[in-house]
C-alpha cells in the first residue's frame, strides 16, 4: 500500500503514528481478503465484498492523507 512513496517514509510513519500503522494492518488485512474470494479460495456475497472493497478504499485515503500531512509538516 502507498507504492508511492518510499517504505522508509511508510515504516517512519507507523512507528510514530499508532492509528496509521492500524490503518495498513486493517488494509492489508482487507486485500488478502478480497484477493482470496476474487481468486476463488474464500467465498463471499457481492454486496459484503464491495463493503470490504470501500472500507479498504477508504483506508488507503486515509492513510494517504497522513502521509501527505507528515510530509508537509516535515518539508519533505
């Protein structure tokens, strides 16, 4: 998650912020899920996995958002 910017940056992050690193622990959590029953090893209900697949959206924004604002309150 967050490919974007370096994993140094991500690991610095969730060191120092509890609620972001539960942020990716949740997302990740969530894409193993929805990978499983896309992939046909976990079966679900459509209307359940779009939940999944918003939560984990919204996750990502999110932690997004915390990166962007650890960045500009750092200058990086």
């Amino acid at each position: 998650m967050l490919e974007e910017f370096p994993q140094e940056l991500i690991k610095k992050i969730r060191q120092e912020n509890p609620h972001f690193d539960k942020l990716i622990e949740r997302h990740e959590e969530l894409k193993k899920i929805v990978k499983d029953v896309e992939e046909g090893r976990e079966h679900m209900e459509d209307v359940e996995l779009e939940k999944l697949k918003l939560e984990k959206l919204r996750l990502k924004d999110e932690a997004y958002a915390i990166v962007m604002q650890y960045k500009k309150e750092h200058n990086l």
